[in-house]
C-alpha cells in the first residue's frame, strides 16, 4: 500500500516566508551524518532560531519549506562537535526512529546539501556560481550556465520464474543479505529497456512482461528508485563474481536475509511473500 504524500504536512520552498513564531527544524548534516537531539529513547531533530544557538556555525544552509507551519533548513557544518544531548548520526540508521515525513525531509535536505556542495563552481568553465532566487538552481557569474539539482533516476525490479524470486548477493553487501536487481538509467533508454539490460548484465537472464510497480526517492546519493516486477523469459544464472557475488531463486519460505522496510526493495520482497506464502 503506498504511503500517504508528505505533502499533506509538507510545504516545498525556496525562499524564506514572513515568520509565524514557530522555531525551525534543523537538518544539520557534517558529511552524511544528521545531528539528532536525543530525549530519553527518542530521538527528534534540534529547533531554534538559528544555528548559533547551538554553536553550530553553518558552511553553507538552506531553506527547504513548511512543515505543519514550521520552517524547516538544510545545513552543513564541517566540524562534528555536537551540542550537548545531541549527536551526528548516519541518516540510514535513523529510519523507524524518527517520524516518517521528518526522515523523508531529512532524506530531501542530504541530496540538497550535497548538491549546494559540490555546485559551488560552474562545470562548464569552473568559476563561481551563485544561488539563484526564487528556484533551486545555480548559475556561474561568468558564463551564466544554470545547474539544477540531481536526480539519477535508477530501476529496481524483481524477477520471478515458478512462484520463486530471484535475489542476488552484491560484492558491496555485509553478511549474507539478498536483493533484487537494480541499476542506474543509461542515456537514451525507456525504463523498461533499463529493466532488461540490468538484469541480463548482472544475473544473465532475459525477462518480459515488465510491470510498474512503484517509486521511493533514494537520497543515497541522489537516486529516484522506480521499482518494477517482471517473468522470467530464458537463460541461466551466471554473475560476474565482482558486481554481484551470488544469485539464485528463491521461494518464500527460504528466503534469505533480505534489505530492511526503508527500501522499495523490501516492499517489493514482502508483496512477492503476500502473494506466494
């Protein structure tokens, strides 16, 4: 089932809007590590008027909209000192600890702060580039080229064949954790043309009857996961013992450690065993 839109609670924005006496969330991030303020076994994200508050000068911050009337800005600081009662904690760690839309924010604020990072100086002729009002984007002072932020959008499907699902085990991964196929779109491909190539090249096999099935944002780095379900057409199983490590199919009652509930993957997994338990 899919979930409800975080814009029901969520207003997007660029620019600051008059103030209405709500203090701000601040998405602190040093590297890929949000600061998180710690109240008892909870955890929840620090508000004030600003940054000095907490002693947290910011290399660089932005405004990224309202939620349920509260303002809310991204930030990088350099140093990961944290105040006290809280500290810096990886972003993956934190899901199922903080609220829902907080961590998808907290997941919009990343891709943005990484964005704003590495824009500071145009790709085109390397000179400065500035903000831009009223969008998110950055334009160099000298050629007047405009970046927008990144989006890599990525196809992650699952392949079944005789009421099993084919998992792979990533040369990346820790332990004996499985996923479905997955890979980034190529220039000039449709998505299900993406669908074909990555499952041929990582696991050998050839599919069809490639369905939708749904999408997750994936700010690990920058990612739109579109996720996908498709049959078994021919071939067999080989990997190229580098990418992927293993491959195999699998029915849902000898499943192996599978990705956790924050992913599209895992939501696909679980609908196959709905389906097939």
């Amino acid at each position: 089932m899919p979930r409800e839109s975080i814009y029901k609670r969520y207003q997007p924005g660029v620019t600051p809007e008059p103030g209405n006496g709500l203090q701000p969330y601040w998405f602190v991030f040093c590297s890929n590590r949000l600061l998180i303020r710690m109240n008892k076994d909870q955890f929840c994200l620090p508000y004030g008027r600003d940054l000095g508050e907490l002693n947290l000068p910011p290399t660089r911050l932005q405004y990224l909209g309202m939620l349920e009337g509260r303002p809310c800005y991204s930030a990088e600081v350099s140093s990961d000192t944290s105040p006290e009662g809280m500290c810096f904690r990886e972003l993956r760690s934190l899901y199922g600890a903080l609220d829902e839309d907080l961590f998808l924010l907290a997941g919009k604020a990343l891709q943005i702060v990484n964005w704003d990072q590495t824009h500071q100086y145009c790709g085109r002729c390397g000179h400065k580039t500035e903000t831009l009002q009223g969008e998110r984007a950055k334009k160099c002072t000298q050629c007047g080229f405009i970046s927008y932020t990144r989006i890599s959008p990525a196809v992650i499907a699952a392949v079944f064949k005789d009421n099993k699902i084919l998992l792979s085990h990533y040369a990346t991964f820790k332990g004996n954790m499985h996923t479905i196929v997955a890979g980034f779109l190529e220039p000039g491909e449709t998505l299900e043309e993406c669908v074909k190539r990555e499952v041929l090249e990582e696991t050998g096999i050839q599919v069809r009857n490639i369905k939708y099935f749904g999408r997750q944002p994936w700010p690990f780095p920058n990612s739109m996961m579109i996720g996908f379900t498709a049959e078994y057409e021919s071939g067999e199983i080989a990997v190229d013992g580098r990418g992927i490590s293993d491959a195999g199919w699998y029915d849902s009652r000898s499943l192996p450690e599978i990705p956790s509930k924050m992913s599209i993957a895992r939501e696909i997994i679980d609908w196959y065993i709905r389906n097939n338990s």
